[in-house]
C-alpha cells in the first residue's frame, strides 16, 4: 500500500526515483509524484494517475542536476484520487511521503485548525508534515522525534527539510522500508525490488528508529539517540528475476516461474527423502507441545491455508481452524499456551496478519509464519519462520506466492506427522518422493497454455461464472475464483459442490459458466451428481479432472485432465490452470492484468 523511496548521492537522483517508483508501482497506482531539492529549493513534482503519466509530467519539466529527492505511488486511503491528495506533502519547512494510516489525524488536524492552521489536502499524510514542522526549530531529529510521540497508526516516512539540501531522514512504525549505503549514495525504499539496480545487500529499518540517508552514508538512531548497526542482509535473486523476462505480464511470467519456485522452496529441506527444517531453526518441541493449531491469513494466503489444514488434519488428526485474519483479531479468540497460530504471509506485511500473530503472543500462544520477502515484519515478529523462496512477486495477483505456501504447509504436515509419529516413516518417505517430482508435473501443466487460453475465451463475455467443488477441490475453487475476479472483474463464487442447491443453484441457468473442480476420487461420484445437476439447468461446464477420472457422455463443454498424481497433490497441478483462465480472461477484455483497478500488493492498512 503505496510505495516510497528517497535517494541522495552521485546519480541522477529524478531517474533513481522515476525507475523505483516504476518498480514500486504495484504497491498503488492511483497518484505519483516526486520531491527534490534543486539546488536550494525544494521542488515537487505530483499527479494522479500512474507512474508513466508522472514520467511525462516530469519530462516536460526538464528537472536537471538533482542529486537527493523522495518518490510516491500512492493506494489512496484518506482523500480521494486527485493532485492535491498526490505525495509528497509540504508544510513549512518539511516536505515528505508516507505509506500508512495516522489514525488521530482527525484530532491532530483539530488542534491546528485551533490555531488557525489548514490543510490544503484531505490526507492525513498532510496533516503528519504540519504536526513535524510544528516542531521544527532547526533540528530534524528532534522535530520528528516529538511528532512521532503525537502520531498513532501505521507510518514510513522519508521526509526533507527544506534547510537540509542532500539530507533525507526517514522513520517507520508498522509499515515496511528498506535501505542501502552503495557506492554512489544511499537509498531507501517500501521494498528491496527498488534497490536491486543498486544493491544486493541492504538492511530493514528498525521501527521507530530515525534514519538519516547522506551521500556519504546511512545512520542509525533509537528515539533516545542512541546509534544502532542494523544487521545487514543479502538477496539471492538478481535483477532480472523482478523483471518481466520477456513475458508481456507480470502475471504470466510468474506463473511460469512455479516449477522453479517449488524446487527452491521443497529441495533444501529435504534430506534423504524425508523432511528436514532444522536449517529454518524450528525446533520438533513447537509442534509435539501444542494441542490447538490455527491457521491464519488473508486472500490468496488464506487459501492456502485451508489446502494446509486438509493437510494435516488428514495426516495429524488434531483440530486445525484456518480464520480470516481481519476477523480473527476481533474475535476474541480462545488462545493459550497450547496454540499455535502460523501466519502464511507473501509480503509479511498485510496488517491484518501481523496484528493476529501480535494477539496470539499476547495470549501466550507460539507463532509460526510462513513468508516469501526476507525480513519482514511478519517474519521478524513471529517466534519462527519458514521462508518459502518463489522470488519476487510483482503483479498484484499472487500465482507463484500461492503454490510455495501451499507446498511450505504440506512440508510442515508431513514433518509433523513424522515426528509424532502420526504417520510412520516408509510413509512420509513415500509422500515425499512424490513431493519433489511436482515441479516436473506443473511444468507439464504449464505446457498446456495454448488450449487452456482457447477454453477461456469462452470466459470473456461472461457476467457471472461459479467455482464448484469438494473438499481439497473446494479449497482450491475458492482461489480460482479470487483470480478470476481480482485480474478479470468477472463476478464469480466458490461453492462447496453440495451446498450449491441449497439456494445458488438459482443463478444457474442458460450458458451460465460453472468450472467443476473434479479430481478426488472420494468424492467423485457426488460431483458428477452436482455437475449434472447444473447441466440439466443449461450450465456451460468447464470441468477440471484427474488423469484417469471416467468422462460420461454430456457431462461438461470442456475437459481439462492434470498429470498423474495422489488426489492430496491435485492443487498444485491444478492451480496454474486456473490461473491461466483467470489471466486469459483478463487480456481478452483487454485489462491491465499486473495492476487489476482498486487493488494494491502489500496491504499495511487493516
Ligand atoms: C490475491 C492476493 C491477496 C493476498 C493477500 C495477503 O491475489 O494477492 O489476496 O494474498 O492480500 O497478502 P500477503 O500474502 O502478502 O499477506
């Protein structure tokens, strides 16, 4: 939810910025807009509308020999979509960017309207700049160090002062920044994708640390002063791996990246066949010493979530509840000792996420997370973390994040089994061989794109489409359907094949699309049942199978059948399938698929 970056050093500062910003823009793309001294003075340069239109409206500005600026792309929360509402904001003396909520901004704006002080925008981010120039008196720090004791809610700032040319100073309580010192300056940034073209080693910014970005190198302070050395950390991937490799999207390149993600994330924990985190540094005792497991998450993680608790409540026998983080933490949920919560998290920033692991330490509770960015608040704040590796994720829609969580889950059910001995060991060893040799089989699946894109051109005029499915299957239509309606503004629903005539069977009727997960062989029969009986409403059948599920005549329009496999593994197979409908769709009604409208990647806002 927005992205920010600031850089000061020897580069040409408005391309660092214009080049991150673009590298950012899948954290909100509704307004953009850059800050930069030029030689003494502060100019800005701020629009509506994407990165690209900000790109021109700075081209023709013609800024030269900019040396130190700060960047925006903003996911609109308070105040509409418009310049005035653009970042960065000035007041006074203080010019900044700001990812987050300040959530008493009503009551901070209160007091300065009682001095007869305005906003000229509707942002709380405005508000935030008039409370730090408030303070002002010719010391950066202390100014932001008293404003943050007036703030409440989510920030990263990067702010300037006017009378600090080539200085950027920046704090963070809640939401995500990090930075780097690198040959020819310091930069800082929401994510590491924006310091890539830079650096490969960076730190995250402590929370409610002040940080202090010259050219010649990046300090660290506590709020009492105290100076700190963060611990530095290094990103495998390159460049190249955040960029669209000759792929027209995001999306498509990323659901091309899955056999590969899945390999990376399952090999280094395999050891002789059998599952192995010791490398994650999660001791047995977290899983033998708990007697309640809570699977928690939003979206897509939440999806993933519940292929997991199948998982192991199939393989465990014990009680696994998969909530809704944003509901979870109002639920006063029954939490002790015993619990164990594990968060799956892509960004291991969603708010939500982080605020149930927050609740169910206070309560005692352990707290496992499984998370792809390195770092991250939700990794740093659970007491363990399991790191799935599909590389960076840039379009909004999560494909390849989805399949590592859902393989990190099953990884953690099958070593579970083993050390409880739920399942014995030439059993688990068997699951495992079976394990390794998914990535083979998505890329197989993978293969297929062709025919799957002809099927979804059947999707393209549709208004309403419905996911149907049992069990492992249900799970997964709930994903398929989240994609179709995230990337294509299709309106679609996941149903529990048997539920469906308990009143939605209503909505079926003539050509009506109903996509017929169909791959476990215990519960075939019933959803032949269920699919004949939205046939015989006039439904247009899309139906998803296993390798060897019997067809009978008149059952469907479309059959799409995955490799080989173990029912349990069905998903992993099938998701790219359902991902590709999903992206197909979307290009065939011509959308922008890596930046579906209203959404945002990283969602630090509750
Ligand atoms: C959908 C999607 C979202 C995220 C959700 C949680 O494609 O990406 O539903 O899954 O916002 O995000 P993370 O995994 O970053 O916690």
């Amino acid at each position: 939810m927005c992205g920010i970056i600031g850089f000061t050093g020897r580069l040409d500062a408005v391309d660092v910025l214009l080049h991150g910003l673009a590298e950012l823009e899948y954290r909100g793309y509704d307004s953009a807009g850059i800050a930069f001294f030029d030689g003494p003075a502060v100019d800005t340069i701020k629009t509506a509308g994407k990165v690209q239109i900000l790109a021109d409206k700075v081209e023709r500005n013609h800024p030269k020999n900019i040396h130190c600026g700060i960047g925006h792309t903003r996911w609109a929360t308070h105040g509409g979509v418009s310049d005035l509402n653009s970042h960065p904001h000035t007041a006074g003396q203080v010019t900044l960017i700001h990812n987050g909520i300040i959530e008493n901004y009503m009551h901070l704006a209160a007091g300065m309207a009682a001095e007869g002080i305005y906003p000229v925008s509707q942002t709380d981010t405005e508000i935030a700049a008039m409370v730090i120039n408030s303070f002002y008196e010719g010391d950066p720090i202390e100014a932001i160090r008293k404003a943050v004791k007036k703030l409440t809610g989510a920030y990263a700032f990067c702010i300037m002062f006017a009378d600090r040319p080539g200085t950027i100073y920046s704090i963070r309580n809640g939401s995500p920044l990090v930075a780097s010192h690198f040959k020819d300056g310091s930069v800082i940034a929401s994510d590491m994708v924006a310091l890539l073209r830079y650096s490969k080693d960076y730190f995250v910014v402590p929370e409610n640390h002040i940080v202090v970005l010259t050219e010649e190198a990046i300090t660290v302070e506590d709020l009492e002063g105290n100076q700190i050395r963060p611990e530095m950390l290094h990103v495998s991937w390159d460049v190249s791996a955040a960029q669209k490799g000759g792929f027209p999207h995001f999306m498509l390149k990323e659901i091309y990246d899955q056999p590969e993600a899945l390999r990376n994330t399952i090999m280094p924990r395999i050891t002789d066949g059998m599952p192995d985190l010791t490398q994650d540094g999660i001791p047995d005792e977290l899983f033998t010493g708990c007697s309640r497991v809570i699977l928690s998450a939003c979206g897509t993680a939440m999806h993933a979530e519940m292929l997991g608790r199948n998982m192991m409540e199939r393989l465990l026998r014990i009680p696994v509840s998969v909530e809704i983080a944003s509901e979870f933490r109002y639920s006063n949920p029954i939490v002790d000792d015993k619990t164990l919560l594990i968060t799956v998290s892509q960004s291991g920033e969603t708010a939500d996420s982080l605020a149930a692991i927050r609740l169910v330490k206070e309560r005692g509770g352990k707290t496992l997370s499984v998370v792809n960015v390195k770092g991250s608040t939700i990794a740093r704040e659970s007491d363990y973390v399991l790191y799935t590796h599909a590389g960076p994720e840039i379009a909004v829609a999560s494909t390849k994040a989805y399949s590592v969580q859902v393989a990190a889950l099953y990884l953690i059910a099958f070593h579970w089994a083993r050390i409880t001995g739920k399942c014995t060991d030439d059993q688990v060893r068997a699951l495992v061989e079976e394990f390794i040799h998914l990535p083979e089989h998505v890329s197989e699946v993978l293969s297929h794109d062709a025919d799957i894109k002809a099927i979804s051109q059947k999707l393209i005029d549709c208004h309403d489409l419905f996911f149907i499915g049992r069990g492992l299957d249900y799970a997964l239509s709930c994903e398929g359907s989240l994609k179709l309606k995230e990337v294509s503004y299709i309106h679609s629903e996941a149903y529990a094949a048997g539920e469906l005539k308990h009143g939605t069977i209503s909505l079926i009727s003539d050509n009506v699309p109903v996509i017929a997960l169909a791959t476990q062989k215990d519960v075939y029969a019933k959803m032949v049942s269920n699919i004949r009986e939205v046939r015989s409403r006039g439904a247009m059948v899309i139906m998803l199978t296993g390798y060897d599920m019997p067809t009978e005549y008149g059952l469907c329009e479309h059959q799409i059948r995955i490799p080989k496999c173990s029912d349990i593994f069905a998903p992993i197979l099938m998701v790219p399938i359902l991902q590709f409908l999903a992206y197909y769709a979307a290009v065939g009604r011509g959308l922008n698929v890596d930046q579906p409208r209203n959404l945002a990647k990283s969602v630090t806002v509750e």
